[in-house]
C-alpha cells in the first residue's frame, strides 16, 4: 500500500485508520467509604497506575499541559506506573488524553494520594 499525505509518500504492509478527534476523560472526585470525609479537603496525588487492554498510546495528567505519556508499541495489554505533576488541588482529578487514532481500553486508574 503506498500513502500520499501533505505531499510525503509513505509504503506501508499495515495501515490503520480511523477518525481525527481527541479523546478527553476526567476521573470523579478523589473520595474513600468510611472513616471520616476527605471532600473539599487538599489532595495531592503522587503517582498513577493505569492498566489497559489492546490499547494504544495515551496520556494521563493534572490538566492538558501536565502529561505524562504512556508510549506504547503497537496495541498492548498491560499495566505501568508513572508518577503525577506535583502539586495539591481538592478533587484530585485525573485526566486522561489520547490524540491517535488507536483504540483505548482502560481497565483501572489506581492512584496513590495523601490528604493534608
């Protein structure tokens, strides 16, 4: 198969396709059952694990400008840690971005916090 895109010719054995649009998802509020409430109190998350399922690359951050970027080779399964901006806020959203084309199954966003 041979491309032509912006006047650049690409052969390719393997080409995907798929829709130009971003995807942009944003976590509920950090929260706990039981024990005393941590609503409306600072939180500052440390670290995110993401586990996901035949999925492409992604990004998870604070905000648009604060990612971290799950580079992924071909589409895998698998599970991996990164660590989170620093600084506090009292959601404690987590955002995820994914700007290809690629299908994205998140299984599970665990994150590691403390409340002040």
């Amino acid at each position: 198969i041979t491309l032509s895109l912006d006047g650049t010719t690409t052969t390719a054995s393997t080409v995907q396709m798929g829709l130009g649009y971003e995807v942009h998802l944003r976590t509920m509020p950090l929260s706990w059952l039981g024990g005393v409430t941590i609503h409306g109190r600072q939180k500052r998350i440390s670290e995110v694990i993401a586990e996901w399922y035949n999925s492409g690359d992604f990004s998870i951050g604070k905000d648009v400008d604060n990612l971290a970027t799950y580079s992924i080779t071909g589409q895998t399964t698998s599970m991996d840690r990164k660590t989170f901006p620093p600084g506090f806020s009292r959601e404690g959203y987590v955002y995820v971005f994914q700007k290809s084309p690629e299908p994205l199954t998140l299984l599970a966003i665990m994150v590691e916090f403390r409340v002040q």
